[in-house]
C-alpha cells in the first residue's frame, strides 16, 4: 500500500519544519536546549502543523515512546475518559524524565471534562506535561489556559508552503509544472496537509496532473474554479459571475446542487458558453 505524504514527510527535526517565524523557531530551540516543556496549548488552522510540533518536540527531547499517551478529544472528551484514561497513565512513574499526555483538538473536550484536567494538570505537574492543540482556543476554559503557554501557530509564508510541496514531488521523482502547483497551493493553502493530500491524490505516472484532469469531487472543486480564472479568454465573464454567486442571486442553482462544488461546475460551464 503506498505511504501516505503527510505521514512520510512528517518533519522530525526542527531544521525539517516550517515556523512562523524566528521568534518561533527559538522558543522551540530553547525547550529542546533545556530538555523540557511547560503545559503547552497549540492553536492554529487545521493542517497548520499543530500534532507536527507536539511530535517533533517528542523526538527531540527523546521522550520513551511509553511515557507518551495520545488522545483524539473529538472521540474522547468525557469526564470519565479523563478520570479513566489519562489518570491511570500519569499516576505511573514515567520511565524517563516525565510523561506527556498529547490532546488533539482539545477544543471538544467539554466544559466538565476540561475542569477535571486541569486538576490532574495540577496534581501530576512534577512527572507529567500536557500539549493540547486546539482550532479554536476560545473554546477552552480559562484555567486551563492560565497553567498552559500558549503558542499559536499562524499560517506560513506562501512562499515557503509552495516549497515543501514541491520539495516533497521532487523527492518523490514528480517534476510539477510551476503554473499547475500554483493553482493547487492557491486553492488550499494554508492547509498543508490538505495541499499534500491533495498532490499525492493527482499525481500519475510521475506527472503532476492539472485540476480539472483528476478527481472533480467537492474536494477539489474549488481547484477546477481556479484553473478557469487563469484562462484569459473567460477573464471578461468572471467578474460577474463571481458577483452573482456571492450575492447569492444563484439561490436556486445552490439549493438544487448536491455540492457546492457542482455549482462551481454549472458557474464553468455558463462561463464557457459565452
């Protein structure tokens, strides 16, 4: 079975991952100097490089792989989960310097559930660390915020999102045209995972496929919109187009699609009849 990208090329260093800037990249430096982490609480987009920070950060400071305990908190987020999961696992003496529970999407957890963890934040802070990453920091109580340092990981530089895309075709023998990765770049970024996925999904006989070539799902109806607005011959009809669906004046065209994705599609073809 091939490997998925996102995975293959999951950055395990810090030379290996994209900061945000210098400032960033420093404050990482500085734990991986000193060996060891506050609380952490990550928030950014999804696909921004949350769990990638969080594992690099374990490979790194060379945390043994039994003092880590990953939690998906969109599945478990009760009280019981908490009580249950994450207090059996951190009242155990870690077998290196300290335990550290990893909660994705933290921003699921319920508001009880997130009252019992910051107890057990306070209780364990001797032998156990927490990184929770989150979309929506909002979401999360402020107790927890106030024992937790917040590193809120905003979108990247486009430029530098463009070259691990292309590092990573390179890597894998595919030679993209520059024009064509643009369009995939411009269509998700700054989601990189999806941007990966996505490359990974069109890419054939070591050919990186133009959008409208591959799958014309809602996943990537928004790559065949943008592939239109780079012909010039239907640069003049866009404009009003585009106008009509923000509006929403093509109300009946949106009800009547199964995706939304399908009414790029009919916009397309309205557009190629003129």
């Amino acid at each position: 079975m091939k490997e998925l990208w996102v995975e293959k090329y999951r950055p395990k260093t810090v030379d290996g991952y994209v900061f945000r800037d210098e400032a960033q990249r420093k404050q990482v430096e500085t734990w991986i100097k000193d060996k060891t982490i506050p609380h952490l609480l990550f928030s950014g987009n999804a696909g921004i490089g949350k769990t990638t920070l969080a594992k690099l950060l374990f490979n790194e400071l060379e945390v043994n792989d039994l003092d880590v305990l990953e939690i998906n908190a969109s599945r478990t987020n009760s009280v019981d989960d908490v009580r249950d999961k994450i207090v059996n696992f951190v009242q155990m003496i870690p077998f290196g310097d300290f335990k550290v529970v990893l909660l994705d999407e933290a921003d699921y957890l319920s508001p009880n559930a997130q009252a019992a963890l910051r107890g057990v934040m306070e209780e364990y802070h001797t032998t156990a660390r927490f990184i929770l990453t989150c979309n929506y920091p909002n979401k999360i109580i402020p107790a927890i915020h106030s024992r937790c340092q917040g590193f809120h990981i905003a979108k990247i530089d486009q430029t530098e999102f463009t070259a691990r895309v292309a590092e990573i075709l390179i890597t894998e023998g595919v030679s993209p045209d520059l024009d064509t990765l643009d369009t995939y770049v411009k269509a998700t970024y700054p989601d990189l995972r999806k941007c990966i996925n996505m490359v990974q999904m069109n890419v054939q006989d070591n050919s990186l496929l133009k959008p409208n070539e591959g799958d014309t799902g809602e996943a990537t109806g928004n790559l065949i919109w943008l592939n239109y607005l780079k012909q010039a011959r239907y640069k003049k009809h866009v404009s009003y187009y585009v106008v009509q669906f923000v509006q929403r004046k093509w109300k009946k065209c949106i009800v009547g699609c199964m995706t939304t994705s399908n009414c790029l599609v009919l916009m397309i073809n309205r557009i190629k009849q003129c």
